[in-house]
C-alpha cells in the first residue's frame, strides 16, 4: 500500500556563496523539479513506425516563495556564479529513510516580485549539471 505524505513539509537547500549548503525551505511555497530524457530519432527508409533511442537526461528546480532579505542576498550572490553550488531536495521533508535528490547546479534565474495587494515574493531557476543522486536521509 502506498505511502502518501504533505507537502509542507518539503526541504530544498542550496549553497551559499561560501559554499555552505543553506536551508531556505521556511521561505518556499512551491518547489518543481523536472527530469526529461531526449529522444533520438533512429528510423530508416523502409519502416513503417518510427523508432528512438535516450540521448542524455536532464532536470531543473524551480521554486517559488515570500521574499526574505536573507534568502535575496543569498541568491543574488549565487546568481550567474559560474562554479556550480550543491543542491538538496526532500520532496517529503527530511526525516531518516525519506526520499532525498542531491547534485550540482547553476542559479540561471532569479526575480523578485511585488504588486499592490499581494506579498513581495520571488521565483528562482535552478539547471542542473551532471548526474542526480537518489538517496535517502539518514
């Protein structure tokens, strides 16, 4: 039987400009994380159904949250850095045995928003270089 659990209780951690990995979770409110695999057409004169192969995979994070003047200047100092920061997400939180995804990225986006009415929030893009690990908190 499946196991289902909230999603508020979500972590996402990315490094900081020293190169610490920083908890920024209690400002999110939405965290995507996307994984493709290209597709390579191999079908050749004479066939009737066209067929593939996997060319190479990839995956972003975006998130999305309430502006915080610490977590603003933690990304505006990561933003277009060219060494990669380490990630970490726990998609159902952080408890020992639940599922955590960890590598290297890029902050490619970062914007801040307000508007009469609403909260100051931000959104930030994050591209992933290299492989995901799929493990588990301890």
């Amino acid at each position: 039987m499946p196991t289902f659990r909230h999603g508020k209780s979500a972590v996402f951690k990315v490094d900081n400009n020293a190169g610490s990995l920083t908890d920024i979770s209690n400002t999110l409110n939405s965290v995507s994380f996307p994984r493709e695999a290209e597709t390579l057409e191999t079908t050749s004169f004479g066939s009737s159904d066209r067929s593939y192969v996997i060319g190479f995979t990839g995956a972003t994070i975006s998130v999305e949250g309430s502006f915080d003047a610490t977590v603003d200047t933690h990304l505006a100092a990561i933003v277009g850095k060219t060494d990669s920061v380490s990630f970490e997400y726990g998609p159902e939180g952080s408890t020992a045995t639940y599922t955590k995804y960890t590598g290297e990225c890029f902050l490619t986006s970062y914007e801040t928003s307000a508007g009469v009415g609403d909260i100051v929030s931000y959104s930030a893009e994050f591209q992933i270089t290299g492989a995901v690990t799929r493990g588990a908190y301890a």
